[in-house]
C-alpha cells in the first residue's frame, strides 16, 4: 500500500487539498479491483530529492513484463482439424478412411505420405491423385496412357517390372515376388520387362594339375544359367493380358559375357508352359532374346488354340523357315490378329508357308517380315495370297531383297485388293519398270492410304505419282469419315410416284 502511494506521489503532482483519508480511500479501490494481469511493476525507493519543487529529474520505473514465448494470436484448430491431423499422423497403425465423410477423406488423402506401406495403401486408397504423387516422387517420366490412364495401375506394373528386373535367381528371395501378388494383382494388366538376370557365377575353382583317378581331369559341372521362372508370377496376376520379355542384360558394359544373353532350354519351356496356362493373354513379345527355329517351335506349339491371343511378336531373334512354318500352322490355329517376325532369317520357304496360311485365314490384319531375305519368290507367293485374303490391312516387306516380278505381281493386287491400308517395300530392288508396274495397280486402287517406297530404286516420276494417288484416296476417306451418310447410295423403289428416269 505504501509503495502505491509512493507512485501516486511520483506520478502526480502534490495537491495539497488531498486529504490522507482520500488517499487511503484510492489504495482501498484499487485493492479492491482484484488481482492484476500478469505485469508486473516493480518500483524502486525513490531517490533522495531536496524538495519537490527543486526541479531534479525524477528516476524512471523499470517495468518487467512476464509473457509466454509459445503463446500466438492465431485462432486454435477446429476439432475436425485436429482430429484428421491425428488419422495421418498414425494411419500406418490405424489407417481410417471409409468412415470417413467425403471431404474429411479428401483432405486426409492429401496430406498421407507417398512412402506408406503397399500393405497398407494398396486395397484400401483408390484415390488416383495419390497413387499420381507416388508415382511421380519414384519416376520422373511416367506415361500413364500407356497404362489404360490408371495411375494406380501404373505404380503396380512399373513397381512389379522393377523387381522381376533386378531379381538374382539364387540371390533373391522368390517371396519378394509373390508376396507382392495379393495387393496387386486386380491391378496389373500389362508386364514390360526388358531385363531378366541371370544367376551369379561363382568364381571359377584353381586348376590343380592332378589327375582324377579315372585318369582324367575332374570334371566340373556347368554352371547354371536359367533366369527367373515367371510361371508362379504369372498365374496369380488373374487379369494379365499382355507381356513383353527380353532375356539379357541391359548396361552391362565391360562386364559382357555371353551367358548374360542366353535363353536357355529349361527357360524355353518354362515360358511355354506360362503363357499356356494364362487364359488372359492378348499379346506375348519376346524380342532381341535368341529365340532360335526349335525354341520358336516350342513357344508356338504352346499357343495353338490359345482362346485369347490377339498378337505375336517375335521380332530380332534367330527365326528361319521351320520357325516361320510353325507360325504359319498358328494363323489357322489361333485368332491372332498381329504378326511380327522382323529381322529374322526367314527364306523363300518361309515365306511360302506364311503365305498359303494367309490365302485362307480371316483373322490377321498385320504381317511383318521387314528385314528378313524372303527374296522374289517368297514375295510372289505373299502377293497371290493377297487376291483372295479379304482382311489383312497392313503389310511389311521392307529390306527382302526383292524387285521388279513382285512388284509386277503386287500392281495387280492393288487393283482388286480393297482391304490394305499400308505397304511398306523400302530398301528393296523394285526398279524404274517396277515403280511403274506400281503405279498402275494404283490408278485402280481407292483404298490403299501409305506406300513406302523408298531406297526402292523407283523413278521420281513414278514415286510422285503414287504419293498424289495415296493423297486422293487419304481425302477421300477423310470427307467419309466427316459424312458417312453423303457417300451411301440410297435405295429408291420403283413405283408410279417414282418412276425409273
């Protein structure tokens, strides 16, 4: 109380009319008023002064004030805020989602970390904005329409191919594989995988000059050199429906050896059996894999029949004439739509089977044969077939060494012929009396929309006017295409009303 006082007096000045009653009354309201916030004055004596009126300068108060360095201004979180802040912070352990309202799930999805558990996400969170962030946070580059525009889809296939590449066979543990099958297998539609590994080689045992006592050298056993066996893989994936395989090594560099890019026998008939077994399969590639006439043979024995094959691609392998009979007995044995045998070693033979196959089937649409030595007589065989096929679309006979007899054969198939679309015969020996052969099959042909002839040895003449021919019939399909209708002939009875002009 008195060091109140002793405030008032320095704060004020000395009014001689106020009575000390006055002043006790003053201390007594603010007393009264109850405790003070949390500010503290604390006031020192007063210094020894001559008089009030000496003019001296008075000492200024030192206040100290307490405050809480954690405490803001900001408004404090709604409870749903707190509450969704505490489902993401432990949903590894307790993953709440579906009871969820919308909006709540929304924003919970949002702030869920990419590195969760697939245990945890993969059957539960279907939220494509998700799976985008995890996509993009592993792959830099990701081509999500390649994957039916399901960023879902293309995390597990890309997350699936990435493991089977780098899987060690004898290293890595075949669990890592099928364990992964429950979360993703309504997921995965399409496998590219383009690395197969295969085991590591131990090194090689000192040669000791001692003899066995057989009195030979003691034999070693070769070491072996079979990839993965992707039968068990691929019969869980229920909804599989295309896979593309290359056995080798990718970036191997100076560590080449040849077993690296070895398609062996036992891997051979495994993948036989695989895609037997899967009933799903569209499409099967085997590509740059060494896949020669008896290994062709035994993957195409096992498609026979197959009730849902719809492309082969065998392209850059070692394939010659039995290969190309074997695939020849599969267009009358499959509904397959799409054959690629590309840089292979197909022949005349070959080709001849491929063609009295093809005079009869009503499936294909495509055939490639670019970069094989098919040479004039098989080129013939093919260009007969095509006056009585009425569904192949599409055909490549590119770099086959052929020259001016089948092109004179395939100008009178451009005359009657109104189902392909595109023929390629670049880097062949067609010839200036060939291009012009061509060119008048093409003055009869309305269908035909890409011709390439190029490296072919065609006259500029002849080449110009075919490429204003296909210009002509590209029109022409593009103003059917706008006006489907305009090019209909209708059909008008005959009667009184209408009589025949």
């Amino acid at each position: 109380m008195q060091e109140t006082l002793a405030t008032s007096t320095l704060l004020a000045p000395s009014r001689s009319s106020i009575s000390t009653q006055e002043r006790f009354s003053t201390a007594g309201q603010t007393s009264s008023t109850g405790p003070q916030p949390s500010r503290l004055s604390i006031i020192p004596p007063p210094s020894k002064s001559k008089g009030w009126n000496s003019g001296t300068k008075v000492r200024r108060m030192r206040r100290i004030i307490a405050e809480d360095p954690e405490w803001s201004l900001a408004i404090v979180p709604l409870l749903t805020e707190l509450c969704i802040q505490h489902i993401v912070k432990n949903f590894q352990n307790n993953p709440i989602l579906k009871q969820l309202l919308p909006e709540h799930q929304q924003k919970v999805l949002s702030h869920l970390s990419p590195e969760l558990p697939l245990a945890v996400t993969a059957n539960l969170i279907d939220d494509e904005s998700y799976w985008r962030r995890c996509c993009l946070q592993r792959w830099p580059v990701c081509h999500v329409a390649r994957h039916g525009g399901s960023w879902k889809r293309l995390f597990f296939e890309r997350h699936l191919e990435n493991l089977i590449k780098h899987f060690i066979p004898g290293t890595t543990d075949p669990a890592v594989l099928l364990d992964l099958l429950p979360l993703c297998r309504s997921y995965v539609r399409r496998l590219c995988v383009h690395q197969l590994l295969p085991p590591v080689q131990p090194p090689a045992p000192p040669r000791s000059g001692e003899l066995s006592d057989s009195g030979s050298e003691g034999e070693t056993e070769e070491p072996a050199t079979d990839h993965y066996q992707l039968r068990d893989l691929v019969a869980g994936l229920s909804h599989l429906e295309e896979l593309d395989l290359v056995y080798g090594v990718k970036d191997c560099g100076m560590n080449f050896e040849g077993n690296l890019f070895l398609f062996t026998y036992r891997d051979c008939h495994s993948l036989a059996a695989t895609i037997k077994a899967c009933h799903t399969l569209k499409i099967f590639r085997l590509t740059r894999s060494k896949v020669d006439d008896d290994k062709a043979r035994i993957l195409i024995r096992s498609l026979l029949d197959h009730p849902a094959l719809e492309e082969l691609d065998l392209s850059h392998n070692l394939i010659a004439d039995r290969g190309a009979r074997a695939a020849a007995k599969l267009l009358s044995h499959s509904r397959l739509r799409v054959l690629n045998l590309a840089n292979n070693q197909v022949r005349a033979p070959g080709a001849q089977s491929l063609a009295h196959a093809l005079a009869h089937n009503t499936n294909l649409i495509s055939l490639n044969l670019r970069l094989n030595c098919i040479e004039d007589e098989g080129g013939q065989a093919l260009a007969h077939a095509l006056q009585t096929n009425k569904c192949l679309t599409t055909l490549h006979l590119g770099g086959n060494e052929l020259s001016e007899p089948t092109a004179t054969l395939l100008s009178q198939v451009l005359s009657v012929n109104t189902t392909l679309t595109s023929i390629n015969l670049s880097c062949n020996h067609i010839g200036l009396d060939g291009g012009k052969q061509l060119l008048e099959g093409m003055l009869d042909n309305k269908t035909l929309l890409e011709f390439d002839l190029r490296l072919s040895d065609v006259a500029q003449e002849s080449e110009y006017l075919i490429g204003q021919a296909l210009c002509a019939n590209r029109e022409a399909a593009r103003q059917r295409t706008l006006n489907p209708g305009h090019f209909m002939s209708p059909i008008v009875a005959k009667g009184p009303e209408n009589p025949a002009r």
